[in-house]
C-alpha cells in the first residue's frame, strides 16, 4: 500500500529553538507510518537582528532526522534560488499533506511563498500548527504587529485545518482569525524525552553544586517568563534554607537583560543564585536538570513551554505559573505546583513547600511522541 506523503515545514537548526527540536521529533514519530520530507526554513533574518546571534550556526543539538526522512537544508528568506530550490523538492516530494510550523511572523513570508507554491503544483492540503498564538515581542512593536496580523490572515486562508496544543489557544485561534471550531484540533505538546539520566550527586558533581537543594530555571530568559520574581522569592526565604539553596538561572539573556542583573544585585542571598548567561548545548542539558530539586516556571504569559516538558521527562516537580496553555499541558501531570502569574509570596511558599517535602520523582505523563503520531493520523484522516 502507498504511503500518505507528509511534509513538514519549520526551522533547520541553523537558528536552533525549541521549534527546530519540536520538527525533528514530529518527522521522526510521523515517519513510522507515513512517507515523511522535511522543508527548512534556513537563514530566518538578518544574523545580528536575532537575540541569540552569538550561537547561530553551531553544533549545539545531538538530536537529528532519521534516515527515512527526506529533509532540504534549506530554504533563506533572502535568497529566490532557495525559493526555486524549495520548489522544485516540493515538486519532486509531491506530499499529500503539508504541515506549516507557525512560532513568529518573521518567516510569515517564507511560509505564504510555500502556500502559494502548493496552491500551484502539488496541491496537498495544508494544515498550520500554532505553537505561539501571539509572540509578546512582536505584539509590542506596532509595524511587527500589523505586519503579523495581515500575513497571517492571508496565510490562515491558505489552511485547511489547524493544529494547536491546549484547549486555551484552540480557542484564541478560532477568534483570532474567524475559523470555525470544528477546523482546530487539539495536539498535545510530546515530551523531550530524549535526554540521559544521571544520578543527582553526579549532575552536581559536575557542576560544581556539591549537595545544595537547586531551585532550577532554564532557558531563554525573556521579560514574559518572570525571571525577576522568582529571584525576589528565592530572596524572601528563611536564611536556614537559601543558605542550603542554589538558584540556578541556566539560559541566554534575550530581552530586558538589566532587570535579572539589577534583581541579582538587589537579592540578600546574591552569593546563592548563580547565572549562567548562554545558550546550553544538548550534552549539557541531563547536567542540570538532573541536578536540579524543582524546576521554577514563573512565567506571566504562555502558551506551551519546551522546558516544562523537558523537566517532565526528567520527573521533576515544576512550580508554574497558571497561565494559558500551561495550565491545560501540566494538569495531568502530578508534579505541577501552579500557582498564580507574577504572584512572589506564592512562588516563595511553593518552594519552602518542596523543601520541606522533597517529594520523589514523578511518573512523566503520557505524551510520548507515538501518543502524538496517533493524535496526528486522526487529523490527517480527516484530510484523505
């Protein structure tokens, strides 16, 4: 029997993010049981427009396709020969479904110029998978804004079926751009699941820790993730126990870098936060999680987080704010603590709580990626 062909559209690691890792699984776990290509976005913008400039380019993810999936490397958003060159795979390809990765209006043209090559020689039908319904650094820029909304609604016409990863952003999508219910499915978010596990004291060990209690936050740091509240509620705990503590900022500095710093300087237990300002490569990530007691998701606003379902592989209990579609995605999970966004006094008695507690590992929930591939084959069906 011929397999339905599939092609997946998103970024190369080139400009690596959670996006890149999230398109590596979903070919990975949709190639066993479709013929899966893999379209990538290469070059995204102008290098030194890109917060995290310093590390594009690098070999910094171990994770990579599978020999079954055909993959183009890539397609620039400067550059009409790559455009031609996407063409003429797509062509060759002949898919019959494409699956647009929609994270930022910045490549919105890169995926209509896709759409627009679809619509005039292979044809398949198109489905969009929002992982950000609305970037927050985009939102705040009027041109960006305006810019995102137009596209997008060009884009969104293209579609014939929708992705997102929570009930919550189902919804913002529907209202957003006036599409019927019934056309946005729900797709939960598969857990990275892909990283070693190594005993606690060794993690430690090798980061220098030597038996503190680590009160982990990982990742990029931007102002919607509410790193400074977390350092002001790590600064209200009892000295008996910062004084045994470790909080652990592991992650690039994107936005709104004064904030941390100035909050850092401001904390009474200074000399027990530690800053690890870069982008942490894939053989250093077991390092700290593995290391880490509880991880703190503090943010103010969001719709999923990569890091959240890094820390449930690992089994981690995860203070988190209540927001968007984290408050869907970690329900289910019994190491959630939620408590409200942007609220320090709750983040503080979270974490004297699993201190006090220091509960065991937690059984990750059940969303590995053959759990998504089936969710996937159901959306695909109404399609073909």
């Amino acid at each position: 029997m011929t397999k339905t062909k599939v092609c997946i559209v998103g970024p190369s690691k080139k400009f690596l993010s959670g996006i890149s890792y999230y398109t590596i699984r979903l070919a990975n776990s949709l190639a066993e049981g479709y013929d899966v290509s893999v379209l990538c976005f290469r070059n995204l913008l102008l290098k030194f427009m890109f917060p995290g400039s310093k590390h594009v380019g690098k070999d910094l993810a171990n994770l990579d396709y599978g020999e079954n999936v055909k993959v183009f490397n890539g397609m620039d958003y400067n550059n009409p020969l790559t455009w031609y060159r996407a063409y003429r795979f797509l062509k060759r390809e002949s898919p019959d479904v494409v699956i647009l990765q929609w994270w930022t209006s910045s490549v919105a043209h890169m995926h209509l110029l896709i759409s627009l090559i679809n619509a005039l020689s292979t044809k398949a039908k198109v489905i969009i998978e929002f992982h950000e319904v609305v970037d927050p650094l985009e939102e705040s820029i009027l041109p960006i804004r305006v810019y995102s909304r137009i596209m997008g609604r060009f884009l969104v016409k293209r579609a014939s079926l929708y992705v997102t990863h929570s009930e919550s952003d189902r919804r913002l999508v529907a209202s957003k751009y006036r599409i019927p219910d019934e056309r946005v499915h729900v797709i939960p978010h598969g857990l990275y699941d892909q990283y070693q596990k190594v005993s606690r004291q060794e993690a430690q060990h090798m980061l220098g820790l030597n038996g503190d209690y680590v009160v982990l936050s990982f990742g990029l740091v931007r102002p919607y993730k509410g790193i400074p509240n977390l350092i002001k509620a790590f600064g209200e705990l009892p000295e008996g126990i910062a004084g045994r503590s470790r909080l652990l900022i592991a992650g690039e500095i994107w936005e709104d870098r004064e904030a941390v710093t100035q909050a850092i300087s401001g904390c009474k237990y200074k000399e027990r936060i530690t800053l690890v300002d870069d982008y942490i490569p894939d053989d250093s990530i077991p390092m700290y999680f593995n290391a880490a007691d509880v991880v703190a998701l503090p943010y103010l606003r969001a719709s999923q987080s990569g890091v959240a379902h890094i820390a449930m592989a690992f089994g981690k209990p995860i203070v988190v704010s209540k927001v968007g579609g984290l408050e869907e995605s970690m329900a289910d999970y019994a190491g959630t603590y939620f408590v409200p966004p942007g609220d320090i006094q709750a983040i503080k008695d979270a974490l004297l709580k699993l201190y006090g507690e220091r509960p065991a590992g937690f059984e990750p929930p059940k969303r590995g990626w053959d759990v998504i591939k089936e969710k996937y084959d159901a959306v695909i069906s109404a399609l073909i």
